[in-house]
C-alpha cells in the first residue's frame, strides 16, 4: 500500500487519507471471505486442514490468477525436499515382535 503512494507522489498526485482507508478495508474484507470460501472448501471435501487445492480453487472465475496459482504450487512443490517415501505406520502387532 505504501508503494503506490509514493509512486502517486512521484507522478505529482495526492491520495487521499478517506480513499486508502476504503483500499484497506476492501482488501480486508476480501481476505476475511477467502478464508471463509477456503474453510468451506476443506470441510466439503470432509477435511479439517486447508491444501492448496483449496487455495486454487477459490480462483475458479479468474482463470489467470487460476493459472498463476497452479504454477505457484507446482512451483513450491519443485522446491520440496525430497524425503522418499513416507513411513509405514507400525501396528501394535509389529511392536511386540523381536527381531533375532
């Protein structure tokens, strides 16, 4: 937010105090309602924790900011350690058997 009023101040312009309180509540209330759609999202799919798909999913009327979520997750997804495959969960059983 700051950016773009010094930008506007550079450009010979004035933003007014009214006019970057209304920017900041719209994006407030526009983050409040994506939280919201990504809960709803998680507990449709009978989930208690919010994935990324969720996050996409949110974009589904903005097919750009749609296509640039897709990238940004397959982005991060290249980013990850790879750490093999997951441990296989022990049962009970498997706790009392010695190993000679």
């Amino acid at each position: 937010m700051m950016h773009s009023c010094f930008a506007g101040k550079k450009a010979g312009m004035e933003v007014a105090g009214p006019v970057i309180a209304c920017i900041a509540d719209l994006a407030f209330k526009s983050a409040e309602q994506l939280a919201k759609d990504v809960e709803l999202f998680a507990q449709h799919a009978s989930r208690k924790s919010i994935r990324m798909d969720d996050v996409i999913l949110t974009a589904h009327r903005n097919e750009h900011l749609m296509g640039k979520l897709r990238t940004f997750s397959q982005n991060l997804k290249g980013k990850e350690p790879c750490t093999g495959k997951k441990r296989k969960k022990t049962s009970k059983k498997d706790d009392n058997l010695t190993v000679i």
